[in-house]
C-alpha cells in the first residue's frame, strides 16, 4: 500500500446540490479553480441530473464551458441515466458517476427508482461509457444506514459493489450518506466488500453528522483504502437524505492525512483560504475545525 491518498473533492456537487439557493456559475467555477490551484486533482464539478429534482446544478452545462481544459485536473460528474449521459458528453465531460443505494427506499426517494430499475438505467450508461472512453465512478448510497429503513445489510453493499464493479465501474465509492457510521463498522464493511472487489477499487465518503468522519477514514486507511472522498469547509447533505449534514471537511482530511504522514499533494494553508473564502460566500461559519483553527483573518 502506498503512502500516497487520492482525495475526490466533491464540493461544488455534495455541496453545493445542498444549498438552499442557488450558487451563481461563475462562482461554482470560481471555486473549482481555488480547489485546482490547492493541489486537488480530482474535483466533481457538477451533476446532469434533473433540474426540477435538483436546481442547483440546472446550470451543469454553463458551469463546464467554464472549467480548464486539459489542466491535468479531473472533473467528473454525476448522471443518472442516459439522459443526463448525453448532456454530459455533450459537453466534453471525460468522468462520469453513476449512483445507486443499498436501500431500496433510499434509492426510490433519491432517483425514483428501485435498486434494480437503477442499475437497468445505468447499463446503457456504462455500455455507452465504455465506447466512448469515458471512465465511470459508481458510488453506493446508505452504506451504514439509512433514514427510511434504518438498518443496511452489509451483503447488500457487497453485492452491490460487485455488480457495478462488474459493470465496468473503476471505482466503487461507499456513501455514508446520512453519517451515521462508526469506525469499526466502517472498518468492517471496508473488509467485507474488499473480499470482493479489489481494495485500490474502494473509495469512502463519510458525512460528519455525529463528527465521526475522521475517525471512519482513519479506520478505513488502516484497512488499507486509499481513495477518499471529501467536501471543502464540510460543505453538503443530500436533499433526499433526511437529516444529513455536511461531508467530511478536505481541511480536516488533509491536516490528518498529513499528520499521519501520508502524501495528498494539496497546501493546506491555500485549502484553508478557499474553505474561508467558500464559506463567506455561502454566508456561514466553516463546519471544518481546521479551518476555524488556521485562518487568521478577520470574520
Ligand atoms: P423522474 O421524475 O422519475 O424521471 O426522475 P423522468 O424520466 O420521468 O423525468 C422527469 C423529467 O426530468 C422529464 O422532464 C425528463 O426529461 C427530465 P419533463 O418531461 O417533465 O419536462 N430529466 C432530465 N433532465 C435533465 N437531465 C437528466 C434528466 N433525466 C430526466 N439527466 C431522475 C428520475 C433520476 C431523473 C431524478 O430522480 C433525478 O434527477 N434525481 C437526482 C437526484 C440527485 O441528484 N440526488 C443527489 C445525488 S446522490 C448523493 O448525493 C449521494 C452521494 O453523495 C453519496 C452519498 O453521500 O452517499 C453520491
Ligand atoms: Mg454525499
């Protein structure tokens, strides 16, 4: 295993999806530039997704016209069916993320469908995917709990990962969308899916409701997992998960990853300005406590 961890930014999707108003583009882009120049190199920049079910990215379109080309960055998105595939390779997009739920009630809430109407949806997606050389994330939904059904089994992740894996999925992220997770059933759903995937193919994504999203991820590099997600000063929450809070916050992840003396090839200090710089925009206080501790200037 490598000392070195991939952070997936996802700020300017799972956080911004979940703001009550609409961020202007030019800022959206704006901040995905700040986050290029910190060091990130994989920032989700926006989802192709039904502008009546979410209106904040309606402007997914304008939004890529804005981003660099060719800088070395990747920007992938979120699409939910073919619809939103087409959008996105209209655009230029060269990622795409498909995203199904471990819960069925979650899944019905989220995209309307069941868990199997989702991945009927996404096979075309991954099949047109595949032709066009566009790489595919698939990320899995209430992977320790859910807040309709409660209680997730872990064999419904595994299986799930499995099969989007099988798809053609090079990565298969696990959302702990609502944040309920503790580390050592973190840990242990990490094992278990790893007996079926390879571990360089797990990626996690922890939401800090109870503020136990550190604590998750350390537990989870221990088990050998090298790819995790993150979200600028904690920004996000889904808007078809009730009572999710924000992701875990990249000052926070990149302050302990550097700690624990694993590389990220991010600069913490431009990190914490553009968590500083995000959170005036959107009118709040960091939720990250590195920022809160790091940044100097005046509010
Ligand atoms: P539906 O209403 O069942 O679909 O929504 P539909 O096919 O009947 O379409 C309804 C309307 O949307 C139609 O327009 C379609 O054309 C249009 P109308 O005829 O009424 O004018 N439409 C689209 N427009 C643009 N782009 C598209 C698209 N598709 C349909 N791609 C659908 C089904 C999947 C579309 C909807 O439920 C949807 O867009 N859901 C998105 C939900 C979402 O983005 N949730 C947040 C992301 S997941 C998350 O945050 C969790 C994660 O972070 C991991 C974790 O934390 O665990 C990833
Ligand atoms: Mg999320």
């Amino acid at each position: 295993m490598t000392d070195h961890v991939r952070i997936v930014e996802v700020a300017a999707r799972d956080g911004l999806q979940n703001e009550p108003g609409f961020v202007a583009t030019a800022d959206k882009a704006e901040l995905i530039r700040r986050l290029a120049d910190c060091g990130l190199r994989t920032i989700e920049a926006t989802s192709f997704v039904s502008p009546k079910w979410v209106p904040q990215l309606a402007d997914a379109e304008q939004l890529f016209a804005l981003l660099p080309k060719d800088d070395g960055c990747r920007y992938p998105v979120l699409v939910p069916n073919l619809k939103g595939y087409e959008r996105a390779l209209a655009c230029g997009v060269r990622e795409v993320a498909v995203f199904a739920a471990a819960s069925e009630a979650f899944s019905m809430r989220n995209i309307n469908a069941s868990i199997d109407e989702s991945i009927a949806r996404f096979e075309p997606v991954i099949e047109r995917a595949m032709a066009d050389g566009i790489a595919v994330r698939g990320y899995i939904s209430t992977v320790l709990g859910c807040p309709y059904q409660g209680a997730v089994d872990t064999a419904d992740v595994v299986r799930l990962a499995r099969t989007l894996k099988d798809m053609g999925c090079y990565e298969i992220s696990l959302g702990d969308t609502i944040g309920v997770g503790t580390a050592h059933a973190a840990r242990a759903l990490v094992r278990a899916v790893a007996g079926e995937i390879p571990m360089e193919a797990i990626a996690v994504h922890f939401h800090d409701t109870y503020g136990q999203a550190l604590a998750n991820v350390t537990a989870c590099l221990e088990a050998g997992v090298r790819t995790v997600d993150a979200s600028v000063s904690g920004t996000g929450g889904c808007p078809y998960a009730k009572g999710a809070s924000g992701n875990l916050a990249t000052e926070d992840l990149v302050y302990a990853l550097h700690g624990m003396g694993f590389a990220t090839g991010v600069d913490l200090a431009r990190l914490v300005d553009t968590g500083a710089w995000l959170s005036r925009l959107l009118g709040r206080p960091s939720a990250s406590n590195v920022n809160r501790a790091m940044h100097h200037e005046k509010p």
